[in-house]
C-alpha cells in the first residue's frame, strides 16, 4: 500500500526540484562576468566560469522532475487516457534531454563539434517537449469537470489556461525570431521563466491538497478536522459491519492516525 508520504514526496520531488534548479541557475547568472540575458543565450552558461553549477542545476532539474510526471499522469486518469499517456511519455523524455543539458564542454574533450550538435539537440527538444505535455496536461485539466470517471484533484484553470498560453507564446516567439524582430537569447529565457513558472504553480496545487488513497477524497491542510471527524465517523460504520479486516479499514486507520498526528503539531484555525 503507498503511504501518505510516499504520495507526497513525488509531488515535492518536483517542486524542490525546480526550485533548486531555479536557484541554482540565477547564482550562475549573478556569478558568470559579464553575462546579460539578453544578448546572451541559456545554453552560453554551459562555456562560462560556473558552468559546474549550471551543470548540476539541469541535472537536478530534470531528473527529480521525473517522478513529479509520473505521479501526475497517475492523478489525471479517466480523462483523455490517449492525451494522458503522450503527455507523460512526452515529459519524461524532455526530462531527460533537460538533465543532459547539464553536460558541459569538458565531458568531450577535444570534441567541440560534436557538443555543440549534442548540446543544440537535447536543449531543442527539452524546450519544444516542455512546451507540448505542458500544453497536453493543460488540455486535461479543462476536461476535467466533464469526465465522470474522473477521482483526481481539481485544478485551478489559471494554471490550464497559462499552460496552454505558453504554446502560444512561443510560437509567436519563433514567429518573430524569423522576422528579426527578437533575438534568439530572449526567446530562450522568456520560455524558461515560463516553463518554471509552471512547473512552480503545478506543484504548488497538488501540495495544497493531501490525497488519503480513498478514491474522490481530497483535503486541503484547513480541512483537515472536517478529513477526521468524516473517516473516524467512517471506521465505525465498518467496524458496526464487522468490516475490521478490510483493506479500507486499514487505510482509514493510517489516516486518521495521520490526521491526529498533523493536528497536534499544529492545530488548525477555526473560521
């Protein structure tokens, strides 16, 4: 059976992750002299002074962000199943190409050719990879009101709604690139920012809900009292059943157990 914590860690694998990554590569930025976003491209920290860290900043990045995906295309079943599983395999993938961005020159020696064509290929496909599943999640997220199989959490459609905005943008971005109209350096960081913002606001929703293993069943932290009274009131319907032994008896235990656990530590505010 997963646990609680299990549930959650994949969620804060993506969030810590991207924070990190984030972090990371702005003290790359603040560190690397001489460097302006908008003369100079993402990929130019791979040649800079603290290319090590932008290194380790990519690799983090896209490889806890994997386990994130995992757990996403998980809750949003019942939906487009077709949409789910091209959005995840698509991910994963650019998850991948985006932890290899991370390679820098050195790894190839005297080989410069080849790691700018290595390099040029994984950066391309993480960026236009992102752009798709961020675009086939969002598509997801405004079916769901409309899927009756659907158990999983409710999404804000904000985060639909800029998910799919961001697809746009960049094509208007490629648009105006081919008319010189913007430079390549500010269309790869203006996509990064909102790639990252994403991922933030995604995360950000599923930490704010905890899912007790109990189809449907979705609290925020402040209902958290409400979550106890409701599966203590549910235990002892099953234990008037003579239910003790189910496997949902057990679930409802962990839970409730859980649930006291959380409230002692930090009771919640009465509205």
């Amino acid at each position: 059976m997963v646990t609680q914590s299990e549930n959650k860690m994949e969620v804060l694998f993506g969030l810590f992750g991207v924070l990190a990554s984030l972090t990371m590569l702005i003290i790359t930025i603040i560190l690397t002299p001489n460097f302006n976003p908008v003369i100079h491209s993402v990929s130019s920290l791979a040649r800079g002074e603290m290319r090590a860290l932008f290194s380790i900043s990519f690799t983090i990045g896209g490889s806890l962000s994997i386990p994130f995906y995992i757990y996403l295309e998980r809750e949003l079943r019942n939906i487009k199943e077709p949409i789910r599983r091209m959005a995840t395999g698509v991910s994963i993938f650019s998850c991948v190409c985006v932890a290899l961005v991370g390679i820098i020159p050195d790894a190839f020696g005297s080989y410069e050719d080849f790691f700018d064509g290595f390099h040029a290929f994984v950066a391309a496909v993480s960026f236009i990879g992102s752009t798709i599943y961020i675009g086939l999640f969002s598509m997801l997220m405004l079916y769901v009101p409309k899927a009756k199989m659907y158990k999983g959490p409710v999404f804000k459609n904000f985060i639909a709604y800029f998910g799919i905005a961001i697809g746009i943008l960049v094509i208007l971005l490629l648009i105006a690139f081919q008319l010189d109209i913007l430079v390549m350096p500010l269309i790869e960081w203006t996509v990064t920012i909102c790639i990252f913002s994403w991922i933030i606001l995604m995360a950000l929703q599923l930490v704010s809900y905890k899912f007790f293993n109990i189809p449907g069943m979705y609290y925020k932290r402040a209902q958290y009292p409400e979550a106890l009274k409701r599966f203590e009131d549910a235990l002892e319907v099953l234990g008037n059943l003579d239910m003790t032994d189910e496997p949902i008896t057990e679930t409802l235990k962990e839970n409730i157990e859980y649930l006291k656990k959380t409230l002692e530590k930090k009771p919640q505010k009465k509205k």
